[in-house]
C-alpha cells in the first residue's frame, strides 16, 4: 500500500475517528465517480464471488439521500478501482 492510500478516507469510518484512513495489512478498493468519489472500500477477506459482485453501498449523499445506495462494481482491467454504476433508493 503506497502513502497516497494511506492518507485516504475508507469508507464507512466514523466522521470524528481521528484516524479514518487505510490501515496496514487491509486491502482496499479506490471508489471512482458517484457520491463515493475518491473513498476507499475495504475489500479484506472478501470471496473472489462477492469482489465480482456490485457493492451497494448505503449512503446519505448520492441521488436519494437518506436510504439510498450508491452502486459500485469492480474494474476488469484495474481491479484495485471500483467504478460507480448509480445510485439507488
């Protein structure tokens, strides 16, 4: 894992966590586009079924606010990038 993840905000992490990045011997995945932008998704221990699926993730920002879901499925060819799909309610 390179410094420039390190510094990244992982999804899900506590607003007032003062340590709310990447933490060594986890594997992450970088959100691309959609609400999620930019975030990191930690993928650690994930199946190779469940990395192949597309993550929904529960977020308050996206298209339908509260309740609603932003869509995320796993690069191909660059499978450390998870590109945004659309968002959901």
């Amino acid at each position: 894992m390179d410094d420039r993840m390190l510094r990244r905000r992982v999804y899900g992490a506590d607003h007032e966590d003062p340590d709310p990045g990447a933490q060594p011997g986890r594997q992450y995945g970088e959100l691309v586009g959609g609400p999620l932008d930019g975030l990191l998704l930690d993928i650690t221990g994930w199946s190779a079924r469940r990395l192949a699926e597309e993550a929904a993730l529960p977020t308050e920002i996206g298209r339908y606010g509260p309740g609603g879901r932003a869509h995320y499925r796993r690069r191909a060819h660059d499978p450390a990038r998870w590109d945004w799909s659309g968002d959901s309610r």
